[in-house]
C-alpha cells in the first residue's frame, strides 16, 4: 500500500504527539521509526526498567524488582 508523504507525516506526527502526551521515553519513540514494517518492538524488561518504565512480574506478581 502506497501512502503519500503528507499523510505519513501526519501520521508520525500524531503518533509523536501522543507518545509526549503520555510521557514515553525517547528512546521507545526511536526503536518503534526504527522497527520495520510488519514488526513489533517488544520492550525487554530489563530495558523498560532502565527507562523508568514499571514492570509486572507475573510470576512474582510484583512490580520488579519483588521485594
């Protein structure tokens, strides 16, 4: 599907807009333009920690790190 470069600028705008808007940290925007197209970016958790990103253990059903 081919879309013109208006549209996708809108469109990264928007989405730049919202990450802001939600605190996102930069470097989650980045990996997400850098994945490709038809991928996903799955955050390791020791990398969302590192960005001051919560965490859920489910086994530990704690927020990492359980105590």
């Amino acid at each position: 599907m081919a879309i013109d470069s208006d549209h996708a600028q809108r469109v990264v705008a928007d989405i730049l807009d919202y990450g802001m808007a939600v605190g996102a940290p930069r470097a989650i925007m980045l990996k997400m333009f850098r994945t490709q197209v038809g991928s996903m970016y799955w955050v390791p958790p020791n990398e969302a920690l590192a960005l001051g990103i919560k965490v859920w253990d489910i086994n530990g059903n704690c927020f990492l790190p359980c105590r």
